[in-house]
C-alpha cells in the first residue's frame, strides 16, 4: 500500500504513537471485543516464557531449574467495542484496537469457547474476576460486529497490522543465556571473572511472582 500525503484535523485516529496500552479485564466491567485476524490459523501468537521480574523466552536450562515451569504466553489483537458496564454497545458506535498478552488459562478457555462458537466469527464478552492475576471468564456473543460492514472490517485489519507487530515483539525478552544468568542469579558480568560466588536465590519470592 502507497503512503499518501493528506490533511487532517485532530480527528486521526491512526496516529497513537509506537506505544499501545495492553488490554486489562477490569472487575465489574464487562467487555465485548473480538480478535482481529487476517488467517484464522494465525489468530495468536506464543511462545514458552518464564517471569522472574519481567517475561523472557524459555531457554531450556537454567531458566527452568530456577524458575521453574515454562508456561505459554499468548498474544492476540483485540477490538474492543465502547459499550456499557455489561458489555452493550454504546451510540455512536466506537472501538479500540489493544494489544491482549495472557496466559495458559485464558487460552483454554478461548477454546472451549470457539468449540461452541468459533472466534473467527463471533465476538466475545471478557469479563474479569481478580484484576491483579487478569482471571477472565469469556462468554461467546452471537456475532463478530467488526466483521458485520466490510468497510470496517477493511479499516480495523488495517489499524490492527501494527498492533500485531508489537504483539510478536512484545511477547517476552528474547534473553541470550548469558542474559538470563545475569537476570536470574543477579550476577554481573564482569571483569571479576566466573569464580564469584553466586547471589542465593529467594525462590518463594520467584514463585510468589509467577
Ligand atoms: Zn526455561
């Protein structure tokens, strides 16, 4: 697609900067939204992280002995429809596009979800029970409201491609093993050479944050 010069008011939307504000279920709000997607093969995006004081890839090794557990993390870009506490869309119709990071449990219910009615075409309402860990219970909606009008269907696809970047990319840290030694044992690399001893590991504080 060709960039074109145009002018405008303050009423672009497309300009929001690099930065997106993660969805967050908020308790006592229901939310309607509905995952963006181009192939609906490709709805999500993970990968096997670990969380010792922010998400990093699995490595395979030290990672888990000391942090336990690799668990998936899952990415997807949601539409999120202005509605009411309950999830009713308000007048006039209006939305935001928010990135939408969770974990094993929201992904299994996701599908028990699609099992019944499938995401690709039917909207979800999210609504959240502890907002500290983001449990969420999803409920299916009959139908996919972004997908109703083509010419917002061909609008949100197109605002969604950047969020979906971000997404892929801000998953998890992609660490080096040496990175997550550092991260891990609280060591610094240095001139000091490899003999210091190690910094001991609070490991009720490491599982307390998972
Ligand atoms: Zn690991």
């Amino acid at each position: 697609m060709s960039e074109e010069i145009k002018t405008f008011g303050l009423d672009n939307d497309e300009i929001r900067g690099n930065q997106f504000t993660k969805y967050a279920g908020k308790k006592g709000e229901v939310h309607r939204c509905g995952i963006v997607y181009t192939d609906p093969k490709a709805m999500f995006v993970g990968t096997k992280v670990h969380y010792f004081q922010r998400y990093f890839i699995c490595k395979k090794g030290l990672c888990c002995d000391k942090v336990g557990l690799a668990k998936y993390r899952i990415g997807a870009v949601l539409v999120k429809y202005a509605t009411d506490n309950l999830g009713n869309p308000k007048k006039p119709f209006g939305y935001e596009i928010l990135p939408w990071m969770f974990g094993e449990q929201t992904y299994t219910k996701l599908k028990t979800a699609d099992s019944e009615f499938p995401l690709a075409s039917h909207d979800i309402k999210i609504s959240c029970t502890n907002e500290d860990y983001q449990n969420l219970d999803i409920n299916s909606c009959r139908e996919s409201i972004w997908q109703a009008k083509a010419e917002l269907k061909e609008s949100i696809l197109a605002e969604a491609k950047h969020c979906w970047e971000w997404v892929k990319k801000g998953l998890a840290s992609d660490l080096s093993v040496e990175e997550i030694k550092d991260l891990i044992l609280g060591t610094q690399t240095s001139s000091e050479g490899a003999a210091d001893p190690v910094a001991p590991v609070n490991l009720d504080d490491v599982l307390k944050s998972v």
